[in-house]
C-alpha cells in the first residue's frame, strides 16, 4: 500500500488498510518521518524558530544547537523551563518600543513583569493612553499600580503606572521629555 496524500496530526504519513498492498512502498517515507519525530527535536536557533504547522506542537521539546539549551513549546512560546512562559507584548502607542529588559514570565498562575518602555518621542505617560499591551494568558486577576523610574536625559524619577483586567499598560507622569520607564512588579495572572 502506498501512503496517503492525507497525513495525520503531527504530519506522520498514513497507510490505509483499505488500499491495496504495494511491494513498491517508499520505506524512507516511515524512516523520514520517524527521525523526525518524536516529542524531541534537536536543531538550530534558526530552525527552531521556523518550525510551524505539523512541525510544530504544543510541548514539543527542541534542544538548540546554537544555544546549547533545551526550550519547550508551550501556547506557541518557546521557553527554557517547562513550566515558564515568557512573552513581549504588543507596542500600541507610535514610537514606543519594548526595551531590552523588558520580560513577562510565568510560571502556573504566578507571574513577573520587568517593564522597560522607550520612546523615541519622549513624553512617556501620559497617563491616559496604554502604550503596550500583554499577551493572552499574562493578563491579571486584578488591575495593577505601582510606581517605576521615568529617565530623563540620564536623569530618574518616579513615576506611576497602570496594568489593567485586559493587560494595557498606562503611565502615569508629568514630565514632557521622559524617554524611558522600567517597573517589576509580581502578580497573579488571570
């Protein structure tokens, strides 16, 4: 029997036992596809992150060759803890960008926020306007406030900010040139 065009779950090839059998059968099909598999896959950083479709599954284990560590795929996260999420979220306001300290990890229902928002514009906060917003399943149980350090040409200052029930992050401030803001704050996610 020759394998089917339809192919199963994880993308394995099918053999119908309807068909008739088939003395030809493409064996490298099965050995491909079985050295393919599995629930751990070992590659690149590059080929980790194209994986899609039927090549990629949730809990699918990857160690990466270029990293030198192992990440699991969980909500379509790759992450290097079972257990851990981390996500960067949408930039909503032009000219603001997620700055290099800025993490949300999660571990169960727990999770941390590392804020760093930059602004090429200046005037960060303007206390009305959220500026990024979490992923799904960062959001939290509660709305969230807090105070974090606004820069201003080198100088810092405090300043508020807000994290409500759909996960918009508002700052809050009244200084018109500041062009960074960094916050960590704990929270229970909803």
């Amino acid at each position: 029997m020759a394998a089917s065009a339809t192919k199963g779950p994880k993308g394995q090839p099918r053999f119908p036992a309807t068909d008739a059998p088939d003395l030809g059968v493409d064996e490298e099909i099965v050995a491909d596809y079985a050295a393919k598999v599995g629930n751990r896959r070992v590659g690149t950083t590059a080929e980790r992150n194209a994986a899609a479709g039927a090549d990629l599954w949730e809990g699918l284990e990857w160690y990466d060759t270029t990293l030198k560590k192992t990440f699991w795929n969980i909500s379509g996260v790759w992450s290097d803890h079972p257990d851990t999420v981390q996500a960067i979220p949408t930039v909503l306001f032009a000219g603001w960008a997620i700055g290099a300290d800025f993490r949300v990890s999660r571990l169960g229902s727990k999770a941390t926020a590392a804020l760093h928002v930059r602004s090429s514009a200046g005037g960060i906060g303007d206390g009305v306007s959220p500026g990024v917003i979490l992923l799904a399943g960062f959001k939290p149980k509660v709305a969230l406030g807090g105070a974090g350090i606004v820069f201003a040409g080198g100088a810092a200052s405090a300043a508020g900010f807000l994290i409500d029930l759909a996960g918009q992050l508002v700052i809050y401030n009244t200084i018109a040139n500041n062009t960074e803001f960094k916050a960590i704050i704990p929270f229970d996610v909803a």
